[in-house]
C-alpha cells in the first residue's frame, strides 16, 4: 500500500500548490487593480489636466494643446482629457501618457508579503514534489536492477542443476538451491508489482510460470536413458529462460517513465 499512500500524498501536494498559485495570481491581480484605478482618478484630477497635456503633446503626437488650459485640440473642438480617452484608439494613448505622469506608489505591504510567503511556498512544493519523484524512479530502478539480478541467478542455478542431472557430474547444484533462488526471484516479483501496479498482470503471469517450473522441478528424473534425462533437463531449462524473458520485461517497464508503454506480455 506504500505506493498508494505516496501517490495520495502526490496528488494533495499538487492541489495544494495549485490553490496557492491561483491565490498569489489573485493578490497580484489585487494588486494590480488598485494601482490601475488609483492612477486613472490622479490622470483625470483636475490639478493634472495642464500637466497630462503637456506630457500628451511630447509623448504620443500629432496630439496638442487645446485653446482652453487642460484641454486637448481635436476637429470638432477642444476636448477634456476624458472626453479624449474615449475616443477611437486613444485609450493606449492615455495608457502611456498616464503612466509617465503617475508618481510611483508605495506598494501595498500586506499583499507583498503574502505574495512572497505564496511564492515561497509554491516553491517549496515544486521542489517536494520534484524530489519525492526522483525518488520513485531511483527506486524503481533498484528494484529493477535487483530483479533481473535474482533472474540471473536463478537461471544459473537452473544450468547448474540440468548439467549436474543429465552429465552425472559429481559437483553441481541441487533442486534444494534453484528452490532457494527461485524464492527470491518471487520476492523481487512482488516487490516489483507493488511499486508499478500496470506491470501487475506481468508479475502474475511470471509468477503462474515459476509455479508450472516448480511442478516439473518436482517431477522425478528419469533414470535412464540418457537422452530422457536431457529431455528433462531442456523442459526445465524451456521454462526457466521464458521466466527469465517475462522477468526482463518487467525490469524494463520498472525503468520507463510511468507514462510509456509497458513492452508486450511474453506468449
């Protein structure tokens, strides 16, 4: 259950920093609006018309001063630095000459500093996040590495054991040590399919082909003749390299990124 209690933990950790950035965007925004409508009503004040008109004539031309103070010439007359914004393709206009006149406000200490704790902890988060992925794969990848070690293993014991039987060689492995070994290529299975649920069909599938080679392993060598006992020996050794190939392919789906697709299931 390990791998479902992280990824719960995963996915809390996401939505937490997702509620946290979308409420540092919306102290930001906040923020932003106050200074906009502050700097409109200072613009439109009635002790700046002189000097936003000045500022219009030298920043966006052909505008220039109207007849009367505060106003700005048109076609149809002088207009009132309101009346000019409102017309077609001057509000950018206004935009600029507004933020050339508007004297530099004193930020709000309040929303600065819960955006700075906000940034801190969206920050935090990203980096929890990034190392408790790092971690899976890592160990994933240990686990990987491990299962294909116990697969080699027992597949050597395996060899061992047929040229023991069927050469009647003296030295050798017996089924008591491919027993041994096979126990830990179970355990490697379990723990392989604990941490990658998609691979568990796999891991049942190699573990349903350990159980046919026990059953074998179990059934008594011929005594004679030798060609039987080599028969034997190659029905063992058949099952034991299609565990092996089952066992690689779920090393290699332990080593991809969880979005790849695992490689196709052995036959």
């Amino acid at each position: 259950m390990s791998h479902i209690t992280t990824a719960r933990r995963s996915v809390r950790a996401c939505l937490l920093g997702l509620l946290l950035a979308v409420a540092v965007l919306s102290l930001s925004g906040c923020a932003s609006s106050g200074e906009s409508d502050s700097a409109l009503a200072y613009c439109l004040a009635t002790a700046q018309q002189a000097k936003f008109v000045d500022a219009a004539a030298a920043i966006v031309p052909p505008v220039t001063r109207g007849r009367a103070p505060g106003t700005i010439a048109s076609p149809q007359g002088d207009l009132t630095i309101a009346d000019w914004r409102a017309g077609a393709g001057n509000g950018p206009k206004f935009d600029r000459v507004c933020d050339a006149i508007s004297p530099a406000e004193p930020p709000n200490d309040l929303v600065s500093a819960l955006i700075a704790v906000g940034n801190i902890a969206v920050g935090a988060l990203l980096a929890l996040l990034s190392a408790s992925t790092t971690a899976r794969v890592t160990r994933r990848r240990q686990v990987s590495d491990s299962l294909r070690e116990s697969a080699r293993r027992f597949t050597r014991a395996m060899d061992s054991l047929v040229t023991h039987k069927t050469s009647r060689a003296t030295q050798g492995l017996t089924e008591s040590d491919v027993l041994d070994r096979m126990s830990l290529l179970e355990a490697a299975l379990l723990r392989a399919g604990s941490l990658r649920p998609r691979g568990r069909p796999q891991v049942r599938a190699a573990l349903q082909k350990l159980e046919e080679f026990t059953s074998t392993l179990y059934s008594p060598w011929p005594e004679s003749p030798t060609k039987k006992r080599k028969e034997h020996g190659e029905v063992l050794t058949n099952l034991a390299r299609s565990v092996q190939q089952r066992v690689e392919a779920i090393a290699t789906g332990l080593d991809h990124a969880w979005w790849r697709r695992l490689p196709p299931e052995q036959p």
